[in-house]
C-alpha cells in the first residue's frame, strides 16, 4: 500500500481494518515530510495490535518499524566521492516533502564538515515533487544557485539526470565543467546522455526484507522489525578530478 494521504485526501470512513481480516499491513509513505490526515488511521492500526510495518520512509508520528536505505550514510557517500575527487564547493539538491530529505541532507552536511569543507547555503537547493519532476522550467534558478559550484550531490537519480539534461543543453560539460551525483542506481543512471555515478538502493533485497520482517511481527509480536540497508557508491563518467584554479 503506498499512502498519498500527504497529498490531503484521508483514506475513506468505510476502509475497516479489523485484527481478524487483516494479519499486517506494509505501506510506503508518500510525501512523508508533510502533515498526513490519515494518522490517526495508523495509530488505529497500531492500538488494534495489527502489525505494521513501513517501507523507504516512515511518519514521525507514528511508533512503528520500517525498513529502508541509510539515507544519511547514501548522501554522505555520495557526496564523499566528490571529495575524494578534489571537489570543495559541492551544492546539493534534495526534495522538500520527503521525509527522506533531511535525512539525506544531514549526510551531505556531515561528509562536508568532516572534510573541512564551507557549505554555502545558496547552493543547496530545496524541490518539492512537482519542481521536481520538472526541472527544466527552473533551469535558469537552479544553475544561478550552483554558480561556483564544481559538484553536486542530488537527492535521486531522476534529479541529476535532469540536471545534466538541462546543463548539456546549457553548454556546461559534464564533468569537466559540474561533477554530478545521485542516488538509488537506477536504470536512468546508465541510460543518462553521460552516466552518472550513483549510490546504489538495494531494491531486491529491500523487498525481501519487508516481507520477511512483515511475516516475523505476524509471528511474534515482540520482533522488531526497523532495519536499515547499506547503499554501495557506483562509479560512472560524471566525475572528474578538480583542477584547482
């Protein structure tokens, strides 16, 4: 189940979730950084003992296990291999209504400090989910914020695709101009007009996980079913060593 109650349509009075038609529930929030009007239906779940279990993000307001990536070790490892190469003035763009956002955000800032970096506010960018899907209306905003900037980390693999989409087309090279990273490793990586390096999500076995975690809190009521998932970095042609000025 994926609930899009962020979007503000509550789930209907009718839905009946009982302890006897219904053995667990598996949903994958939807706009997880905003309030949702459905949850005080999950807190129902969680009162009715039902077992519950989310999937790549979770709401705060909610005491219940979820599975998912590391988002704080994804971008700090996305953005430590731009600092590996060379890269000091990294921007950053990651999504607004995902609670998925600040977790990544927070890796990103603390890959930068480690290494000593300055982080200019300007150039992290914040996007809801439709700036998002259409980034080619913003361009002229987006690349005035990452003036100066040698790299960027994205919140995702379809942020950076458009990105260098729109940067190609701008004349900026990529790398040799603006060194690009995202995240998930998806197909959109390797089909990129310049593949992009990624940091892998481990789809397959995520999966595996919940529904074997899922089947557990079934079985015993006290397993803890939260797990979190390592995301290896994934090397392609869309970083470059920087050449220091």
């Amino acid at each position: 189940m994926s609930d899009s109650g962020a979007e503000n349509r509550p789930l209907s009075h009718s839905v009946k979730l009982e302890k006897d038609n219904i053995d667990g529930l598996i949903v994958e929030p939807v706009k997880s950084a905003l309030p949702n009007p459905n949850i005080h239906y999950y807190r129902q779940i969680r009162e009715k003992g039902i077992p519950l279990l989310f999937f790549n993000a979770f709401y705060p307001e909610v005491d219940a296990p979820c599975v998912r990536i590391d988002d704080e070790a994804a971008a700090q490892t996305a953005t430590q291999m731009l600092l590996d190469a060379g890269h000091e003035k990294i921007g950053a763009i990651f999504k607004s209504d995902d609670g998925q956002g600040p977790l990544r955000y927070k890796g990103y800032m603390k890959a930068m400090g480690e290494a000593g970096c300055r982080t200019e506010q300007n150039s992290v960018l914040w996007l809801d989910t439709p700036a998002a899907g259409g980034m080619e209306q913003i361009g002229d905003y987006l690349f005035g914020r990452l003036e100066g900037c040698s790299a960027v980390v994205c919140y995702n693999d379809q942020i950076a695709y458009q990105l260098i989409g729109i940067a190609l087309e701008r004349g900026i090279r990529i790398p040799e101009d603006l060194s690009v990273v995202g995240i998930d490793d998806s197909y959109l990586a390797g089909v990129c007009r310049v593949p992009f390096a990624s940091v892998a999500h481990p789809k397959e076995a995520l999966s595996r996980r919940v529904g074997e975690n899922l089947v557990q809190m079934i079985r015993d009521p006290a397993f803890d079913g939260s797990c979190l998932m390592e995301s290896p970095a994934v090397m392609r042609g869309s970083i470059a060593p920087h050449q220091q000025s």
